[in-house]
C-alpha cells in the first residue's frame, strides 16, 4: 500500500470510496484524514503484532509506565515520518491535489496532559519503541482532555475538548481484556490454614475496557501499546437505579483534571488514581501469568514505573493481588512489590504533594487503606528501631499522619528507585525535601535528567532544520542524537550561518502569518521573537517577563531617543480555570497587549502576542520560530523544565535563572552561550529560611519597580483600578513570594544584553547553532536509556519483520 506512490495512489482511492461512501470529488478533508490514518493503522499492524508476539516468546523483562496524563500531540505526521513512508504518501496525495498538511490538521490534538509530566510520559513512548525497548504506557482514555481555551475580552474562558468527538484511527478498543475495579463497600475477613485472609466486597463494581493505541519506533519494527483505559458500567442489577449507575461510573474517565498543582474534587481524583492503577496492574499480572508459572519471580519480568505519586496506589494495589489472590505472604509480597516498583517525583511545590483525607480514602478503598495502614506501621517500627523516641521523625515521615494518607511518603517506601527531573532537583530532594527519607534510603535516590524527542521537535516539527543538519552532518545523528555534536566543527562557517538565518526566517514568517490571522496582529519579522510558552503559574513568572515589557513601554514613552532592538513578546498558557490570580495575568498581558500593540510609536519597536490554546500543535509552530526562550522560573522551583529544550534546539538563545535543566544546559553549552541572570537555588532557599526578604524595599529603592507596580493599580490599563489589585498585591502585601522584585533589575539587565547581542548577527547566529549542536543530550533517548539500564534493567529486543 505505501511501496510507491502510485500504489499509495491507488489504495487511497479505493479505501476513500469504500470507508466515506462517496467519490473523490465529494469527499471532505476529514474523510481524507480518516481514510489515511486508517491505511496507517493497518499498515502499523502486523508489527504491532509482530512486536507482542516477539515479547511474549522472548519473555524479557518489560517496563510498564503508569501515568495519569499522556500529552500525545497529533499522530499522523510522527507516525508517517518514524514509519518512513511521509515522502510516498505526501507525494502521492500532491499527485491528487491534496496537502498533506492540511490533512494533518484535520486530526484532533490529543491532549490528555496538563504540561511537562503529561508530554514527558509521550516523548518517553516515542523513544522506548524507536530504542527498541519492551515498554508500554498505561492511562486513561479521558473523553474530554485538556480544556479549549477562548479568550474572550482578555479573560481566559474554558471550553470541553472533544477529541474524540469524530472518533480516534488510532486505537483499537479490548473488551474481552476488559477488567472490574471495585469501589466502596466491605472487607470480609476469613481464616485460611490458620492464618487471616481479607477481601474487598465491593458496593460499587466498575468496568475498565482497554483502548490500545499503536506507539510507533522510528525505522525500526518495534511497536509498543499505549493502553487508556474506559470506565463503564459493570453489569446492571434488577433493582438498580440504571442512569445513575452509568453516570456515576462513566464519569471516572470524563475529564483530564486540568490543574498540575492544585488539589479539587477530591474523590473522583481518588477514584481515576486507583481506576487506573487496578487495572493497569489486573492486566500486567493476566499478561505475566500468561508465560510465566511462577508470581514469585514477576520483578525479574516485570518492572512498574510510577510517574509522580498519582499512580502511587500501585503500591498498595500489587500488594492487594499477591496477597488476596495470589495467597503470598506479607513479606513474600513486599519482597515482589518493592523490586517491582519505582517512582519519578516531578515537582517540590508543597502545593501538589498529594496527600489524602483519611474519610474520603477509607470508605472509598477500604482494602488498600488497610494495607497502606499495614505498610505505614511497619515502616514506623523500622523507623523506631533506628531513631528510637525521635517521636517527631517519625511522625513527619510516616505515610499516615494527622488524617492524611501521604503519597509521596507511600512512593517512597514502597519503591526500589525515587529519582528527580534534573541536577539540581534531584539534589533538593536528596538534600532538603526529601532529606529524611535520603538518610534512611540512601541509595534508592538518583537522577535522570529529562529530554525530549527529537523526532517530534526537531524532525517533525522543523523540516527545514533538519534538512539543514543532514545536508551538513549526514543523517546519523536521528537515531544516535548525541551526534548533533558533530555540526560544531562547522558554526562557524559563514554558509551554514546564512542558511541557518534563512530556516529561522522561514520559520517566523509562518509563525507571523499564523500570528496576523488569529491574532490580527501583524509583526515584524526582523524583530527577536521572544517567547515565554507554558502553564501559567506564578512561579514560572510571566509576571517578570510582563513587568519588563511595562519598563520598556515607559522608557519609549518618555524617552524618543530610547533606542532598542525591535522585539515581539510571544506568550502562549492554560491557567488553572480555578487559579485566580493566574487567570488575572492572562488577563494583564492582554491588557499590556492593546497597550502596546495601539500605541503608534511603541509598537514599532515592540509588540506583545498572546497565542490563545496553547497546546502541542501550536508549540510546533512555536519553537522553530523562537530566537529567545524565556525559562524564568524562581530558582528551585521548576524542577527541570522541557520547554527549555525544545527551544533549544530549534536554535533559540536562552534567557533563563539557574534552574532545573537550564543548569545542565548551561553545562553543556558553555555560559557565553546563555543569558542567565536572578538568584540562585541557594540564595532563595536561604531567603525562605530566613525570611529576611522584603519586597517593599525594592518597590520603595527602584523607580522602576515603583512605577510599573503602580500602573497596575492607578488606572493605567483599566478604568476598573481594582483589576489587577491581586497582582499588586501579591508583589507587596504578600512580599512576593517569587521574588519576581528581586530578580528584577538583573533581568532588564540580561534582557539589555539579549537586544545588543542580537544586533551581532553573525555571533547570534553561531550561538544559535551551538545550541542546535549540543542539544543532542536532551533527547529523550539518552533519558529513556539511563531509565533502562539504571532503574527499570530492561534490554533492546530487535524486532525484525
Ligand atoms: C513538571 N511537573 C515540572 O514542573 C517540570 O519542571 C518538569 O520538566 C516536568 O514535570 C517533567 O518532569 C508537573 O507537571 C507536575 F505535575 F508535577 F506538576
């Protein structure tokens, strides 16, 4: 179907007939959508099938990646391109008039993630299976993901996402691997040979169907699972209230819950958490059983990884099977659990540690809240034994304390490795976060940097760079990125710089185009596109980076003779629909925007862009057209970032604090090649020891600060002069939680720098490329690999067809 394009050809017509019912002429973009992905789907197959069947006849051991989010992005493009048959097919649809760009777009963008930890579990599938590893993702089948966001009047207003509204080509429903998850109710208490048994009667029985979506390697045969699971109803009973029945479990895998940091909504997040978990692992253990006589030795095939503590309950759960139904011992399981679980921590904002009511977990899970109990009092008496009357360690690092069940704790004991994002937050919590726990498990603690794949923000997403790269290195470096290092030799030379400076304008000219037709705005192509694109939080500090653009707009007021590089501020961020005071930024860029944007002699120098929706295809129009990457988070707060990366490698310079993975890129670029300015991790945890900062010194000693703080409340913006009072307050009342007044005057400075350093167009340009030429170590593959040997001791299985 795909060995020619006149074959392709061919097949397309015929299935484009028989799937839509209607003839060329009549068929819409959507039905050529759907008749493409389907010929893929069915092309990807045999592989599929092929690769299952390989793992169950090699019977190695597999990695299970449990995550309550997958930011997916669109598939068609990824899949053409690591299948290799993108030129056939594009070729072939160009032969009928059609693009098959505009046909890409017809699929929906998947956005069953919220930000960082949801891409990061998607770049991970796309490099398990191009390294030809055994490794499957495990989520749910959210109907609605992510919100829509609108903005309307400057205000963010959310709508439902409906990807699935015109059906998925990717996934392949499972009902007879279908599984039941039991909620509520009752344990039943027996004796067996003399020793105690417990079991779980459930009041509430839900089914989990298996969707299973094909995660494609890139020229290689290997076709891993993505399996999302669908709550359903179990079975209808004579007297049951029916509707309220299906509603109830239906609603389990109705909605993404759309915030990374905060806490709502309490007991239908409880049910997802264990929803996914029971029956990931149901269907992890059938599957094991299915090759293997012996449960004793799952941890040799079998390894669980939990991403952060939403999935944490695998703990408790796989402890629940062994026990209950596989009839083993306390310390038999423990033994088998603890081998087989390991866990990724991905933030230390105390806001999203997830900790539990004991009255909602308790009715809900009655069973595993009994075990957790069991685990917790045995982990206090190890504690004891070791810190005998430290009453106080152990009460702080017990799993259930003061009516809550704590997750991260629960993580940490019940699994072999606990490993952070980056360096430095790897550090924090071996040093401070998680420093007791350090102490007792010293060597359960590591690192694994995050990455990126390569293949969707490099390949996929800029064509033109990656044509660039292989014309000047070959094409080794897609399957060993680390060779991205060899463009080095060549930044210098003036032909790559000017072709370099051509794929960068080509890139911002269809950024702006897309920019003039959303937005209405119409930007200069010439000016530095400067970028700050991701959640909105008030520790990622947008506020910075708009407080900056207030201090421009005040220096070009008052002064003509103000003269600085043109700039375009891109903006692009969900907040939380329940995050006032980030709802209120999105609002103040806005603001600041029309500020701008209408001021007839400001707006030649600078303008400001707020890109509604921010989501993975539109960050794939965004990154190759980035000259500066603003990764301004508060020292030791972001605890790696990924962004960073993707920008990086599109060539765009960073501006960034010493955090997260701007360090380890600092490092690998040399710091003449980053712009990094602002306190360091251990100045702001010092501040916070000591609470010595004052931010009203700052608003009180720097006309600057006073004059943008003012503006926000004055009338300046609105005639509404309490419009923006929260901001302000947070800055002074609040003494400013993110030192954003702190970092101020080091960041006009760096920024200073920015406008003067791009002036020097051949020295950007080379800068540009040595961030090009050492991205190569954050490419999700060097990531996935130091998982697989480090963590999770999985091998490659070549699968050859
Ligand atoms: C995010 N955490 C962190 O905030 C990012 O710094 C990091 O790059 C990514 O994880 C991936 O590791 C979250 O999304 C969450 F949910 F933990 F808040």
């Amino acid at each position: 179907m795909f060995s020619s394009k006149d074959s392709f050809k061919d097949s397309f017509l015929k299935r484009l007939e028989s799937m839509c019912g209607k003839g060329f002429e009549e068929a819409t973009k959507r039905d050529q959508y759907h008749t493409l992905g389907n010929m893929v789907r069915e092309y990807i197959s045999s592989k599929w099938i092929e690769t299952n069947e390989l793992y169950r006849s090699e019977n190695k051991k597999q990695v299970y990646y449990l995550s309550i989010e997958f930011l997916l992005g669109r598939l068609l493009g990824q899949n053409l391109l690591n299948l290799g048959i993108k030129e056939v097919v594009e070729e072939g649809l160009n032969e009928l008039n059609i693009s098959l760009k505009e046909i890409e777009e017809c699929e929906s963008d998947p956005a069953l993630g919220n930000g960082g930890l949801g891409r990061l579990a998607a770049c991970f599938l796309d490099s398990l299976a191009t390294l030809n590893l055994p490794g499957h993702g495990y989520g749910i089948r959210y109907k609605h993901g992510l919100f829509d966001q609108k903005i309307v009047d400057g205000y963010q207003v959310e709508l439902p996402e409906q990807w699935l509204r015109h059906g998925n080509v990717w996934e392949v429903r499972k009902p007879d691997e279908a599984v039941e998850i039991s909620f509520w109710g009752r344990i039943e208490t027996g004796v067996d040979d003399g020793t105690l048994s417990f079991r779980h009667v459930a009041d509430q029985k839900v089914l989990a169907v298996p969707y299973d979506m094909p995660v494609v390697g890139y020229r290689v045969d290997t076709v891993n699972t993505l399996r999302l699971w669908n709550a359903e109803p179990a079975s209808f009973g004579p007297n049951q209230d029916v509707l309220s029945y299906k509603r109830e479990t239906e609603a389990i895998t109705d909605f993404l819950y759309p915030d990374d940091t905060h806490d709502e909504g309490k007991i239908l997040r409880l049910k997802q958490q264990y929803f996914l978990v029971s029956s990931s692992l149901q269907s992890i253990i059938k599957s094991y059983k299915k090759e293997n006589s012996n449960i004793r030795d799952l941890h040799h095939y079998v390894a669980i990884h939990i991403n952060d503590t939403h999935p944490a309950m695998a703990v408790p759960e796989l402890m629940r099977i062994l026990m209950d139904q596989e009839d083993l011992s306390w310390e038999d399981a423990w033994h088998i659990t603890t081998n087989t679980v390991s866990y990724t921590n991905h933030t230390i904002l105390a806001e999203a540690l997830e900790k539990w009511p004991i009255y909602l977990f308790k009715p809900l899970l009655p069973r595993i809240y009994m075990i957790i109990e069991e685990i917790n009092e045995r982990f206090c008496a190890e504690l004891w034994d070791r810190y005998p009357g430290e009453w106080e360690r152990i009460e702080h690092m017990a799993i259930i304390a003061h009516g809550l069940v704590k997750m991260a704790h629960l993580a940490i004991v019940g699994s072999n490795s606990i490993n952070g994002v980056a360096k430095i937050h790897s550090d924090i919590l071996k040093n401070r976060e998680m420093k007791s726990f350090y102490e007792v498990y010293p060597t359960k603690f590591n690192n694994k940097t995050n990455g990126i794949t390569h293949r969707r923000w490099l390949l996929k997403a800029n064509p033109e760079l990656t044509s660039l790269i292989n014309d000047t290195i070959g094409e080794d470096w897609i399957k060993q990125p680390e060779k991205l290092i060899d463009l080095k030799r060549h930044v210098y030379h003036p032909e790559l710089k000017e072709r370099f400076a051509q794929v960068k304008r080509k890139r911002k000219e269809i950024l702006a185009k897309k920019i003039a037709d959303k937005n209405g705005i119409q930007v200069d192509i010439d000016s530095i596109f400067d970028v700050q694109v991701k959640r909105l939080h008030a520790y990622k500090r947008q506020l910075l980076n708009v407080l900056h653009i207030m201090y421009l707009y005040n220096r070009l007021k008052e002064d003509a003779n103000y003269s600085i590089q043109p700039r375009t501020f891109i903006f692009g961020a969900k907040a939380s629909p329940t995050y006032y005071y980030a709802k209120k930024i999105i609002k103040l860029i806005h603001s600041l925007a029309e500020k701008v944007n209408n001021d007839p002699r400001v707006s030649q120098t600078i303008k400001v862009v707020f890109m509604e929706n921010y989501r993975v295809s539109l960050a794939e129009d965004i990154f190759p057209a980035a000259d500066v990457s603003e990764q301004i988070s508060t020292a030791s707060k972001e605890a790696s970032g990924t962004g960073n990366m993707k920008f990086m490698m599109n060539g765009a310079l960073t501006v960034g604090t010493l955090d997260g993975a701007n360090i380890e890129i600092m490092e690998e670029i040399g710091e003449g090649n980053i712009f990094t300015f602002g306190l360091t991790a251990p100045e702001v945890l010092k501040y916070e020891e000591n609470g010595r900062y004052r931010s009203m010194e700052y608003y009180h000693h720097d006309l600057r600060i006073r004059q943008v703080i003012d503006q926000l409340t004055n009338g300046f913006f609105s005639e509404d002069e309490g419009e923006f009072e929260a901001i302000a307050d947070s800055l002074l009342v609040q003494n400013d939680q993110y030192f954003v007044l702190r970092d101020f005057a080091s960041y006009i400075d760096i920024q200073e720098k920015v406008g003067t350093a791009y002036q020097d167009r051949g020295k950007w340009l080379e800068q540009a490329l040595i961030n090009v030429a050492h991205s190569g170590y954050f490419s999700s593959d060097r990531t996935i690999q130091n998982y697989a040997d480090g963590i999770w001791n999985i091998e490659s299985i070549g699968v050859k067809m």
